[in-house]
C-alpha cells in the first residue's frame, strides 16, 4: 500500500501526539500513588501550549468524574468509580485563516469500594473558546477503558484528529483556547463542585 507525503505527514503528527500523552499517561502514574479519589489529586492538570497553536487546558471543575451506585447516596462507600484527566496536548497546522487541531488527553480510572474490573465508558468533551470568552465549538466523545481483572485502575488516552475551525476577522490561533474535560451531569458537576 502506498501512502502520500501528505498522509505520511498525518501518520507521523498523529504518532507525534498519542507518543507524548504515552509519556504523560506513563510519567503521571509512576508520580501519581494511585491517582483518582483514592490517591493523591494536589496536582492540577497542567497546560501544553504548542506555538502558533490555541492553548489547551482541562476545565478544573469538570478534570474529573464520580460514578455511582445507581440510585445510592453520594457517598465513598457507594463510588464504583472515579476518572481525571492528568495531562492535554495539542498540536495544529494554519493554512491562511484554517485551523486543523489535533489534540487528546491522557487520564486515569480508579475502581471504588463497590467498583468492578471490566469495561468502563468515560463521556468526554472538547470546546473551542476565544479565550475568556464565548465557546465556538463544542464536541463530545466516548471513550472505552478497561479495567482488567485483579487491577484496581487503567489509564486512557483519547486522541481527537482534524478539529477544524477559521480564525475570526483579525484573530490569530494564540486568541484560542480548547477546553476539555468529562461530560458531567448535573448531579456529577455538583458532586465536583463540592469536593474537587
């Protein structure tokens, strides 16, 4: 099969972008003790800012989510379990007033007392901000972790390609934010409020 230089350009910039979340997700469960409720959580997602690219940063009170029993209290003892992203990273290519982002997230999932091993899916979202301002764009995604057997957490990594947006008259990419982080309801965006 051939590929195109242009393709070869995709694969490697793809490559390029799960390789640092691979370091980041690497790094942050050798520091992390366990992550999640149940480990350390004093360190906050950090930023990876790209030049001539819009920043990227995690949205504090939505960094992470709590899964309950449904129809319990919110309590520890009824937590099947808990998610944060650690780390973001974006990378672009400008061509006149076109963006074309690529950007993930690396994170980790931690069981709790009523938690079990198995597939778990996490509800992700991105938004295109200018920043301290109005969001742009907004997508959302699933994403599928496995907790496997005799394990209490896993890390994931979320990588979202061709994210394309056109920058607004006199707007350079810097003017730009992604924001990220979990798709919460109400009762989840509480729940962070309180305690995150």
């Amino acid at each position: 099969m051939m590929i195109s230089r242009a393709g070869a350009k995709n694969l490697q910039r793809g490559a390029g972008i799960a390789a640092v979340l691979l370091v980041f997700a690497l790094l942050s469960g050798c520091a992390s003790g366990g992550g999640g409720l149940f480990g350390s959580r004093d360190k906050k997602p950090a930023k990876v800012v790209k030049k001539n690219c819009p920043s990227i940063a995690t949205l504090s009170q939505a960094s992470g989510i709590t899964v309950f029993v449904p129809g319990a209290k919110q309590a520890l003892e009824n937590i099947r379990y808990d998610a944060l992203i650690a780390k973001a990273a974006l990378d672009c290519k400008v061509t006149g007033n076109q963006v074309v982002a690529e950007f993930g997230m690396s994170g980790r999932i931690s069981l709790g007392p009523k938690g079990a091993p198995g597939k778990k899916i996490l509800p992700l979202f991105a938004a295109l901000t200018l920043k301290d301002k109005d969001v742009r764009n907004k997508i959302f995604r699933k994403t599928d972790v496995t907790v496997k057997p005799g394990r209490r957490n896993a890390d994931f990594i979320e990588v979202i390609k061709d994210f394309t947006f056109t920058l607004g008259p006199g707007k350079k990419p810097t003017d730009y934010e992604v924001l990220v982080g979990f798709d919460l309801s109400p009762a989840q965006l509480q729940y962070n409020q309180r305690n995150r």
